[in-house]
C-alpha cells in the first residue's frame, strides 16, 4: 500500500506547563505576569519587550490548542520543541533537573497523544525534540546522562539547543564529547536562535518586534551555525545531523563569501577539510522562509554543496539541481508564535509557507512532498 502523503510540522514550539511555572515564579525576564488590570497573562522572554509583553494564553502550553491547530491547517504530525529561552537563565544543578523533568513531560506529552487516524499505522500526532541543560557550570556528566535520557525516551527524535552553549557558543571544545554522543545516539539537533544581534544595531526608531525577529534571530543562527563549520565539528563529525532555524538564516547567500575569506586565511584554512559551501550540503534547513524564491534559493546552495566533496565525480547538472536540495528541507510553522492579528480561519504564517513550497520553481511534486512531510518522515525515522 503506498505511504500516505502527511503534512509534517518540525518547528512547533511549547512551553510546557512546569516551564510556564517556572516563568510564573519569576520576577525578572523570561517571566509570566499577569495584567492587574485585565487579568490576562502577559509573557516577556525578548529584551527590549514592548511594555507589558504580549498576551499569552493556552495555546503556548495545552496539548489540545496544539492539535486543534494541527487540525485546523491539515498538519498530520508534530515534532514538538520547548520554545526559547530554554533553561539558559537557570544555576546548572536546577537546570539539570529542569531538563530532566521536561523531557519526561514532553516524552508524556507525545506519547499519550492520539494515533494518526488509520487503520496501518502506528503513528502518532506529536512526537518531540527534547532539552539538554547547556548552561555555563553545567558538567559535561551532566549532559551526557541528558543525551542518553533523551535517546532512550521513544517519542523525542532530537533535542533543541540555541546558540550559547556552556557559556562559549557552540564551537567551544569542550562540546566534543556532547556532539559525539549526539551523533552516536543518531539525535537530530535543532539549532535556534533566542538573542539575536547587539540590539544597538536596531536604532532608536521604533519598530516593535520586526528587526529582532525577521532579521536578528536569523543573523544568529547565521553566526553560530558558521562558527561550528569554522570549528570543524563537521569534520569531527560527520554524521552530526543539524537542522538550522529560519532556513539558516543569511548562511546560504554568505556561503560562497565565506568560502572566500577561509581562502584567504590559512590558519582557519588549514583547519578544514572541504571548502566551506561543502558544509551547506550536511545541514538540514526548516523550510520556514515564507517565499518560494528564498526556498529555491536556498535549495540551490545545498546542492551545489556535492561540487566542493573532494573527489566527487557529480556532474555539472546535479550540481545545479535544486530538487536534490530539497531533500534536506523540511516545513515548520513556529506555532505558537505569529498568531494572526484578528480572527482568520488559517494562521498566514502557516499559509505562507506553504504557498512557498507549492510555487518554489524547478521541484518536482515529490519534491514538494518530501519537504511537505516526507524528508521530516525519514530524517526523524517515523514510520507511516
Ligand atoms: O515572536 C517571538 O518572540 C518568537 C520567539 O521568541 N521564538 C520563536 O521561535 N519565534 C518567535
């Protein structure tokens, strides 16, 4: 019988209900607070907050707000990941046991999650990325035995992280023997980004969320995901599977500069071992960009990574086909952020991205399946 044809979301985001505690408990950001004058609960986790925050409510933590959203936008399967900051604010020994906690809520949360309506499958609705405590004292036992809890928890696929790591980012070597394990025990690593840019950079105009959020978050993934390249983590190793936020951010139009200046240094040259744009073609990149050009686009720079695989004998025309990089692209949504301003039937920001995965120029209709749900199926090693 052919395998149904799903629509798989990898960028959902929680905040499961020990974790609103947490942020209830708080009186300095990340928090919850509640509004004395409506009695709404207001979440300020960015700084530069506008006043007051912005209204929370169930759909950031209730299980049946995620797949009424699921239902409503046709959304199969979600790999669901705490939302950010993640535990980056905490002292190590609480965020150990945070993390421990909510990996066991999140494994609870897809586990007892329904079944995918059909008779042949044991598929379920949510199915996870859990939290490792990368804070700075944290000690590398303590994220090990984290990595081996998630790995052994059946309904969590990966693990979400953001940029910091213990303190250094993510190409300090003290995170070898964490990458190592990551990759022995077959995880998918989803990088995303919580801080952003010196927020200097945004100028005195007020211009709300915009520029950290559109440009911001982006330029972050963008650095961090250039530092671990520059590191030679892919080298170390080469089965790590990262899966960048935003479709990795400016990375893939800066791929080719990038490569250019390593030319051009041979301290930073000499330390790895293809070229950087061979780097593009091992990421994984969420296809949530919101136009079909930038998803081409992008797809474009993933294939043409196989050129710059020492002693690949590819041929100029698989170089220059983007369908072959759109299997390493997979559709998000970033629920439950982007909320649509007044009542619509479809979230735009779900709509968007999938108009752009319909239109993208040059991928076949199994391509655009593939990004839709099937490279999620297979990268996450979910049966249908
Ligand atoms: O709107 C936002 O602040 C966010 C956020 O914090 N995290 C995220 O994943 N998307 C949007």
């Amino acid at each position: 019988m052919a395998a149904r044809k799903l629509l798989v979301d990898i960028h959902t985001h929680v905040y499961l209900p020990r974790y609103a505690s947490v942020l209830r408990s708080r009186s300095s950001v990340p928090l919850i607070r509640t509004d004395a004058s409506t009695q709404e609960e207001r979440l300020l986790i960015l700084d530069h907050e506008p006043s007051g925050g912005r209204p929370v409510g169930p759909q950031y933590w209730d299980r049946e707000e995620k797949l009424k959203f699921m239902d409503k936008h046709g959304i199969h399967v979600s790999v669901v990941s705490s939302a950010n900051p993640w535990l980056d604010f905490l002292p190590a020994s609480q965020a150990h046991t945070l993390a421990s906690e909510l990996n066991t809520d999140l494994e609870e949360y897809c586990s007892t999650s329904p079944l995918l309506a059909s008779n042949d499958t044991q598929l379920k609705r949510l199915y996870g990325f859990g939290l490792l405590p990368l804070v700075p004292s944290i000690s590398t036992t303590a994220l090990l035995e984290i990595v081996n809890q998630i790995s052994s928890l059946p309904h969590l696929k990966g693990l979400i992280m953001g940029t910091k790591g213990i303190g250094k980012g993510l190409d300090d070597p003290a995170l070898d023997p964490v990458w190592g394990a990551i990759e022995k025990a077959g995880l998918v690593v989803f990088l995303h980004p919580h801080y952003g840019v010196d927020a200097s950079a945004y100028g005195e105009l007020d211009n709300g969320h915009v520029l950290p959020l559109a440009l911001g978050f982006p330029f972050e993934t963008t650095i961090a995901a250039t530092r671990l390249i520059l590191s030679g983590v892919f080298d170390r190793f080469p089965n790590l599977r990262l899966l960048l936020a935003h479709s990795g951010g400016a990375l893939p139009a800066l791929s080719s500069r990038l490569a250019s200046c390593i030319d051009h240094d041979p301290v930073v040259a000499s330390r790895l071992k293809h070229d950087a744009r061979f780097y593009l073609g091992k990421l994984y990149l969420d296809a949530v960009a919101y136009g079909p050009e930038e998803l081409g686009f992008v797809s474009d720079t993933i294939a043409r990574a196989a050129r710059y695989e020492k002693g690949s004998s590819i041929s100029i025309q698989e170089q220059l086909d983007r369908s072959i990089g759109s299997k390493r692209m997979l559709f998000g949504t970033d629920h439950p952020f982007f909320p649509p301003l007044s009542a619509t039937e479809k979230w735009r920001s779900v709509v968007e991205n999938l108009e752009a995965i319909d239109a993208v120029q040059g991928w076949s209709d199994v391509n655009k399946e593939g990004v839709r749900g099937g490279n999620a199926m297979e990268l996450l090693n979910l049966s249908n």
